[in-house]
C-alpha cells in the first residue's frame, strides 16, 4: 500500500531501552489496544514528525511503518538485539567462558 505522508507521534517506554511507538498524531494513543499499553508502561512522548516513502528511517522501513500505522493504529519498534562484539568482548560480565582458549 503506497500512499502519500503521514503526520506522527512517537513514544519511548521506560520498561525497555530502545523500544519506541509510533502513533497517528490526529488519533494519539485513545484508540490503542490496552494489552498494548500494559506491556507498553507509560508512554512518554519523544518526538512528532512527518513519516514518507522518500524518508528513511534510521532502523525500520518507512513504508512498513506507515502502512503498520494506517492497518492497526500503531507500529511498535523493538529494540536492536544486543552487540554480539559487546557480548563477546572481554570483561563483559556475560561473555562466555573458555572464548580465550
């Protein structure tokens, strides 16, 4: 479905770093289902912009979350997974152990 612009709201949570919610700014968050919002926590506004399909976004396809927007009411992006370098670094306190054999 490739349609024009659209103008939204998005929100972080406190309960997961990098987990953000991107809204229609005309309907905000009256319409969205409350499981949602419960696992969700209290949404804290970040940021309004004008989503469009020559606009990428940073870590989601535009298209996707707009049409996510249109089809269901919100798009949820998850955070990244973890740094494997990070993960595997030495001294991260969950590295692995025998990685310096």
């Amino acid at each position: 479905m490739l349609q024009g612009k659209l103008f939204c709201s998005i929100y972080k949570t406190r309960k997961k770093t990098g987990m953000y919610l991107f809204v229609d700014r005309q309907k905000g968050l009256k319409d969205l289902p409350e499981v949602l919002l419960q696992q969700f926590g209290a949404p804290i506004h970040v940021n309004d912009m004008i989503l469009s399909p020559d606009r990428p976004l940073a870590r989601a396809d535009v298209q996707q979350v707009m049409d996510k927007i249109r089809e269901q009411g919100f798009y949820l992006q998850m955070p990244p997974p973890p740094d494997e370098d990070l993960y595997l670094a030495e001294g991260h306190p969950d590295r692995p152990r025998g990685l310096d054999a």
